[in-house]
C-alpha cells in the first residue's frame, strides 16, 4: 500500500507528458521543437513510471528489445528519407523532391516530419534503453564481501 500518492501521480501524469511529446515531435516543422526534444520528454514518461512501479514493471510495457528495435528503425526512416530524396532525383534529404507541383513547401512539411519521426524514435529508445542499463546495473560489492 506503500506510495500510493505518488503511484496516483504519476499515473495522472503519464497520459500528458506522453501527449506533450507528440505535440513538441508533430510541431517540430512549424516551431521549437522537432524530434530530439520529443524523444526525451517521450523516454521521461517511462522514466518516471520506472521510478514508481518498478524497472521491471516498466521492462515489461517496453522490452529492451523493441527499444533496440526503435533505436534502429529511427535511424532507418532518418536515412531513408535521405535516400528517397536520391532516388527522386534531388540531393539527399532534399524535401522539395517528395512534392515537386507543390506552391506552399508541402515537400519541405513532410520530409522534416518523416526526418523528425526518425529522431524521435531513435532518441526515445535510446535514453529509454540507457535508463534500464543504469538502472539495472548490479551493485559494486563492498569492501566487506571479499
């Protein structure tokens, strides 16, 4: 029964800090922010669930293998767009080519968005996967246990 404001807490504020970092992720193109600062405040959420349920509560809703997989599969979509870009004639991560007959920039919108979802994903998994290396890490032995 122990800590229950604190579980309460933290699982009101979930919810927000999760919303928050896709407002901050999808409003990258159009202000400050983009996907670097929407990863971390997406890894915070689960940081911060970590720290009131439990690593291995939290290891559960997100295994370090789908993290692994996000770490990878971020940079992929940042790289493929890149290579997208090359393929459709232009330089790489040149967005005008992915909507040339567009007046209003609309290849600019959706590369940085594609670009940014990248990032975001790649950053979230790895500080993500950082905190559960920090955190799971065994005690050093004390001078007494030899």
């Amino acid at each position: 029964m122990g800590h229950v404001i604190l579980r309460v807490t933290i699982k009101l504020l979930f919810a927000p800090i999760v919303l928050f970092a896709f407002y901050v992720q999808f409003h990258g193109d159009y202000g400050p922010g983009g996907g670097f600062q929407a990863g971390v405040i997406l890894a915070v959420a689960f940081v911060l669930y970590a720290l009131g349920f439990g690593l291995e509560e939290t290891k559960r809703a997100i295994p370090p293998r789908f993290l692994t997989f996000g770490m990878a599969f971020g940079v992929m979509i940042y790289v493929g767009t890149g290579f997208l870009t090359l393929f459709l004639g232009g330089n790489f991560l040149d967005y005008n080519v992915l909507d040339p007959d567009s007046h209003h920039n609309a290849g600019q919108h959706l590369g940085i968005l594609m670009v940014e979802f990248g990032v975001g994903m790649a950053v979230a998994s790895t500080m993500l996967q950082i905190f559960y290396l920090f955190a799971g890490r065994e005690a050093e032995p004390s001078d007494d246990a030899w």
